[in-house]
C-alpha cells in the first residue's frame, strides 16, 4: 500500500513542478511584452486524442489485471478504473466542447 502512495505523491509533485515551470514561463514572457494569449488557445482535438489514449491505457491496466499474480491485482484494477474514468471524462469535455464552440 505504501507503494502506491509513494507513487501518487510523486506523480503529484511531477505535476505541480511542470505546472509552476509553465507559470513562471508565462510571467516571464508577459514582462517582456512578447506574451499573446491568443497563441496559447488548445485545440479541442487534443482533449480527444488524450481521452482516447487514457481510455484504452486504462482498458490494458484492468486487462493486464486477470493475468498477473493475485498480490497487485486490486492495485491494477484500481489504477485501470480511474485512468478509464479519466479517458473519459477528457472525450466527455471534449464533446461538451465541440457542443458550445458550435452553438456560440
């Protein structure tokens, strides 16, 4: 158990230095006056080919969870169902995005 938590919290910490590296980037580049917002818009495809990506990787995490031994199976499904969940999601925002981008 203390694994997965080790490895949670690594993730986190992973994300959190990317994020404040993006942010101080940014602050950055708006000091020099060379920051355009309109530059840095994401395209909704993207939000597509990631959900999809988590999606199938979290369908082999619970598939690969029936053959390996009977110790990591719970960790493996658990880790299978939430990177499903957020494949998912990610197509769902997508979906809704597509949605408002059409109708506004």
């Amino acid at each position: 158990m203390t694994d997965w938590v080790l490895i949670i919290i690594a993730a986190i910490a992973c994300y959190a230095f990317v994020a404040y590296l993006e942010h101080k980037k940014k602050l950055d580049l708006i000091d020099r006056g060379l920051w355009k917002p309109e530059e840095k818009q994401e395209k909704p495809e993207h939000k597509l080919i990631t959900g999809l990506f988590f999606s199938l990787l979290g369908a082999a995490l619970l598939f690969g969870s029936y053959f390996t031994e009977p110790g990591m199976v719970s960790g493996l499904r658990i880790s299978g169902l939430l990177t499903t969940a957020a494949g998912i999601a990610l197509v769902i925002a997508y979906i809704i995005g597509k949605r408002i981008h059409r109708s506004g």
